[in-house]
C-alpha cells in the first residue's frame, strides 16, 4: 500500500490542480462571490504584473532582510542569554517568574510600541522578530546547558579543559545543537515578525504591498501577496533543512523535535 | 614501595532528603607507582565514590587523599578517569574525542589529531576515526574512551567498571588489551569491578570493600600470578582457582550483607 514521496508527488500536483480548478469554477459562477474569494487568474496577474515590472522585489528585500537581521539577532541574544542564565543559577532563580511572564504575553502587541520607538522603518519590525525568536532560542539554550550530562563535563575537566574550554569545548557544542534543532521555528518566528510588523504599520515589505491592496478592497492583490509568503517561507524552510542537515551529523536521529511546537 | 596515591582516613557523606549518608568512612588505601589494584564490593558500597575522591571530584568531609605523597583537593593534571557511564563527546567524533584530552592540554590540533590516530590504531579503530559516537557500539565507545585517556599519559589511571556492559567475548578481549597496553609503561591503576574474577585476572592485588552505607576496605589479597597474563588462560589455573574461594569468601559475606540492607530499604 505504502507509496513513495516519489510517487505521491504528481497526485499532490493534481490535487493543487483540482483546488485551483474548483476555486476558478465556483467564483467565475459567482457561487462564491470573486469580491471576497478573489480569482485565481487575476491572482496569476497580479503576480506576473508584480514581478515582470520588478514592484515586488524591493518589498521583498525589504521582508527578508527584515528576517534575516531578526533571526540573527535574536538568535545571538537568545544563546548568550541562555548560557549565561544557565551558567548561573542563582540570576536564573531570580530572573524565572519575569521571563514566564514575558514568554507568556502575545508579543506581537509590543509591535505599536516599537513603531513608536522605532519609527515605520526596517527597525520596528527587527525588533519585533527578534522578541519572537529571542525566547525559543533562549529556552531551548537554557536547556541545552542545564542538561549537559555530568559525566561529560567530569570527563573533560578531567581531561585538562580550563573554564575557558569548558565554555568553548562543551556547554557551546550542548547549547547551539539545541538551537539548530529550532532553526525552523526560529526562522519562521522572524519571518512572521517581519510581516506582521509591516502589515501593523509600515512603507515598505509585502506586509505593506497586502495592506495597501487590502485597504481598497483588491482581494487578488492580497491573495498574491500571501502567494508571495508561502512561498518564500517555503523556500527558507528547505534552506534550513540543508544547512541542520550539514551541522547535526553528530546527532543519532534528524533534529525535528522542536520543530513544531511554536508559530 | 613509593605511593602514587594515598587516602588517609577518607571518609564522604552526601546530603540526602533522608538526612546524611555516609557512603564511605575512615578509608585507609594506597597504590603503589606501577601497582595494578582492583577494587571489589558489593553494588552500591561506594566504590565510584571512592573513585571520585581519588580524581578530585569530590573532596572529603573528613580525611585527605594524598597523589604522589602529597595532599591534593581537586583535579590532578596526573591523574586518568575511564567512567562507568558514557562520558565522550557526543557533538567530536572518534578522533575529535580522542584529541580532546591533548588540545585541552595545549597541542596543536593538528598534531594532537596526528597522535590521537596512532592511539585509535592501538585500540583498533583506525578505521572509525570519523565516526561520532552514536554510531559506534558499546565495545568500540569503550575503546574509544579509553584511547581518549591514555592519550594524555596519565601517571595515575582510575577505571570504574570500565568492562562490565561488554559482553563476554569483547570484554575478554578489551582486559587483555589493557594489560598489554599496561605492561608498556606501568602506570600505577585503580581498577574497580564488581567481578572478582576480572579483579583477580587483571591486579597485583585485590581489595574487598565493605557492604555499605560507611564502608572501608576490609581486606587485601597480592594476587601472585605471573604475568604476562591471558585472562581467559589464567582462570584456568590452580593458582587463580584457590586465590578466588580465598577472595569470595570474604566478599561473599558483604554481598549477602549488602543484599539484606537493600531488601530491607526497599520493603
Ligand atoms: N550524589 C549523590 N548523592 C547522594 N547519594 C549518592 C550520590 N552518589 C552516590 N550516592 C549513594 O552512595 C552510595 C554509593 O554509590 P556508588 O559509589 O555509586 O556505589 P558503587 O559504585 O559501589 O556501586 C549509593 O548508595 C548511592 O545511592
Ligand atoms: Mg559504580
């Protein structure tokens, strides 16, 4: 009975077909009204028009590079953050009911508040990515380093590591293998952050491009854009699936544990 | 005889929700430069315990241990640990591992991983250089830990059990190995088993420890079988055969002490 992925994939294909064909058929008929469904055809304009005459690709630019600096930053914060609470104990005691409450609280309300700060421009919305990144890097850090197994740690003192190796040889191998295992989430937190900060308020990202098609009622324009979305959050998905791949050889089974968990 | 390792009236308790635990009291123990001792008691004694005090890992509440006759607390750049339980690094594979020990001590990667080949080519495993430990078996982690330690020339080796998840055949292999790689230079070795035929095969002398909690050495046997030795030759021997009823006597008393007092907690 079990078939492949490989030939699952043109029945996949016929299904999108057949989605695509039914959402023509239903709003040409106007059985589902096109001003509120949209049509696939005119989303298929939309697009061509958007990157035939190159409208889409700085706001495109602009979304990306809004994620990358998001993931990197709050990926840095997120490990330094979590080696140092998990190093010391004490601060981490002090610091725990005010990190549950920051974790708990929707952070995508702090986004009028970094528009404030920050102004419409590329740094709000970093800044908003980067409170949604921060915290599973962060925990999954915190954890990493806690559970470090003793007998690892004995074995390399014993072996002549200083403090300084330790760091460097054994508790920064345990924390960042926890935060590659959540580079999916992680990337994805950064990519909502980035569109979410543009669509709340903003002059430029595709965030900004299904805004503006959204306040004059151009439903195919907001379709394409959430075209535009998929696809490139699909695309950064599989990047990160090559580059773990490359860096947890190590690791007995493929990291996809904490794949899931958040978003 | 000089001392490679001295503990003078040892003793450790670990704080425990039940209260104090004294797990070894007033231990009196030395290891001679070049000795070969075994440490044999009753599961759950504290024979790690032991072990751990000599590597510096715990320090005791009352007593001191003493590394080449002088007082240490703490790590000793002298001393070699192979851990009962899996302690390589998961993220280095063999090589890596095997050259931690030289890198953390200062060489060059490139020549600790130059010298860390040729210890893999002493266990045999020249060929898995690049694998990580998940993919290595139990025998091969084993052989790949203790590589990692004799890289560092330790004066001083401690084992804990180092053999006791292998199984029969590897494990005979593994003891001969070790007394082949040990003849070549002597280091002085504290080897703890729970298999008084593994200690009496391997030492120059056995120690019984008491059934715990508050145990001590209650006896030492110099194990006068010549060497070199094949262990699975040796067991043979009349020798071996009067030395181990001599031996099990007195430890058959602590297991059957040491099985009364677990029973009893868990009741
Ligand atoms: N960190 C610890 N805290 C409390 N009790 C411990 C600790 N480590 C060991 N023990 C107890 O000390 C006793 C001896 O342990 P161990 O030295 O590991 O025994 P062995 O190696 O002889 O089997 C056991 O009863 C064990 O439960
Ligand atoms: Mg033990």
């Amino acid at each position: 009975m079990s078939t492949g992925t490989g030939r699952l994939w043109p029945w996949q294909l016929a299904l999108l077909g057949a989605l695509l064909f039914g959402w023509h058929e239903l709003t040409a008929s106007e059985i589902l009204p096109s001003f509120f469904f949209g049509r696939p055809l005119l989303v298929w304009a939309v697009l061509r028009q958007w990157f035939t005459s190159g409208l889409i690709y700085p706001h495109l630019g602009v979304t990306l590079l809004e994620t990358l600096l998001a993931f990197a930053c709050g990926t840095l914060l997120g490990i330094l953050a979590g080696m140092w609470l998990g190093l010391s104990p004490r601060v981490a005691a002090l610091l725990e009911p005010y990190i549950k409450a920051v974790n708990a609280m929707p952070r995508v309300v702090l986004a009028p508040i970094f528009a404030m700060w920050f102004g419409l421009g590329v740094g709000s919305k970093v800044a908003l990515g980067i409170t949604l990144v921060f915290f599973g890097v962060f925990f999954n850090v915190l954890q990493g380093i806690r559970e470090v197994s003793p007998v690892v740690l004995a074995n390399a003192r014993l072996l002549g590591a200083s403090s300084a190796q330790l760091l460097r040889h054994v508790y920064w191998p345990a924390a960042t293998s926890w935060v590659f295992s959540s580079l999916h989430t992680s990337v994805g937190m950064a990519f909502v952050g980035a569109v979410v900060g543009e669509y709340l308020g903003s002059a430029r990202g595709v965030g900004y491009l299904i805004l503006q098609a959204e306040g004059v009622f151009d439903i195919n324009a907001v379709i394409a854009g959430i075209v535009v979305l998929t696809v490139c959050a699909l695309l950064l998905d599989a990047l990160v699936t090559r580059v773990e791949r490359r860096l947890l050889v190590w690791r007995p089974a493929p990291a996809s544990a904490a794949h899931a968990d958040s978003r | 005889m000089r001392d490679a390792v001295t503990l003078r009236g040892a003793s450790l308790a670990f704080s425990t929700p039940q209260g104090r635990l004294e797990v070894v009291r007033e231990v009196d123990l030395s290891v001679g430069v070049g000795e070969f001792l075994c440490i044999v008691g009753p599961t759950g004694c504290g024979k790690s315990t032991l072990l751990n005090l000599v590597a510096g890992l715990l320090i005791p509440s009352v007593g001191s241990v003493l590394i080449d006759e002088t007082p240490v607390s703490g790590i000793h750049p002298a001393v070699g640990y192979l851990f009962q339980a899996d302690a390589l690094l998961p993220w280095r594979d063999a090589l890596g591992n095997v050259a931690a020990g030289l890198v953390f001590r200062g060489m060059p990667r490139k020549e600790a991983e130059a010298e860390a080949l040729v210890w893999l080519q002493r266990v045999g495993l020249a060929g898995a250089a690049r694998r990580f430990p998940h993919q290595l078996s139990g025998g091969m982690k084993k052989r790949v830990a203790l590589a990692q330690v004799l890289a560092v020339n330790p004066r001083i080796l401690l084992m804990d059990e180092p053999f006791s998840a292998l199984d029969v055949q590897t494990r005979a292999q593994m003891e001969n190995e070790l007394l082949r790689l040990w003849a070549q230079d002597r280091k002085s070795v504290i080897f703890i088993t729970h298999d008084l035929e593994e200690a009496i095969a391997l030492g120059d002398r056995v120690v019984v420890m008491s059934a715990g909690p508050a145990s001590r050495p209650i006896g030492s046997h110099v194990i006068d079988l010549p060497r070199p030795r094949e262990v699975e030759e040796i067991r043979m021997t009349p020798r071996f055969l009067e030395l181990q009823r001599q031996i099990w006597e007195q430890l058959r008393h602590e297991v059957h002490a040491g099985q009364a007092r677990t029973s009893a907690w868990t009741e």
